[in-house]
C-alpha cells in the first residue's frame, strides 16, 4: 500500500497490512485533526518506508512522537514511546483508505456527546 501527504513531498508504502485500525477520539487527536477524532492503521516500523521526504518530527505529549509534512502539515504517522518498533498511519493519507475500516474505538469518552457510534 502506498500514500502520500496532501502536496505529495512526502512519500510512503508498507510491506504489509495493518495488524490494527483505529478511530481514536482523544483530545490530542481532536487538535491535531481539527476534528473529533483520527483514524489510524498500526504496523511494525520495518513494515513502513518513507520513499520521498523527510517529515518533521513533533513530540506532542511525553508519550507521542508524531510526524508532518513541513510544507503541506499533513500528519505522517505517530510513534507511541512504549512502543518504538510501531508505526500508526492515519487511513486519509493512503491512496485507496477505503478498506482501512476501524476495528476498534479509543478514548470515546472524550469525544464530543453529540458523536453518535454504531456499536453493532
């Protein structure tokens, strides 16, 4: 799979498909987005490859190290400290997110109440 930023200076693929999908609804995710949440696919670090670009690093909280394109600021991918060998990418920024559907819903109790979840 591959993808890139919206400006397309930074280019990325992964090896292979994410071990998990997840729309995360917390604060931190809520401001970097500019919406009431993210979604994210994890894989292992070695699975992930920048192809073009190098994006900036910013580390959002003593917990997460994330990533952006300095030209067009669009998220590249956040790294929990925890766990350095995982690489989250946000689903919007493959080409083809349509299969990247979230198996699971994080931090929902800091979602904003009039966000309704299908909880089928």
């Amino acid at each position: 799979m591959q993808g890139n930023c919206h400006c397309k200076a930074i280019k990325f693929e992964t090896t292979a498909t994410p071990y998990w999908i997840g729309a995360c609804y917390c604060s931190d995710c809520q401001k970097i987005s500019g919406s009431t949440h993210l979604i994210f696919a994890g894989f292992k670090k070695n699975q992930f490859k920048i192809l073009q670009g190098t994006p900036k690093e910013y580390v959002s909280s003593s917990e997460v190290t994330r990533s952006f394109c300095q030209k067009c600021s669009s998220l590249i991918m956040f790294v929990y400290k925890k766990s350095p060998n995982d690489v989250f990418i946000p689903t919007g920024i493959f080409d083809n997110p349509a299969f990247l559907e979230p198996q699971e819903h994080i931090f929902v109790s800091e979602k904003p109440p009039w966000v309704k979840l299908d909880t089928k």
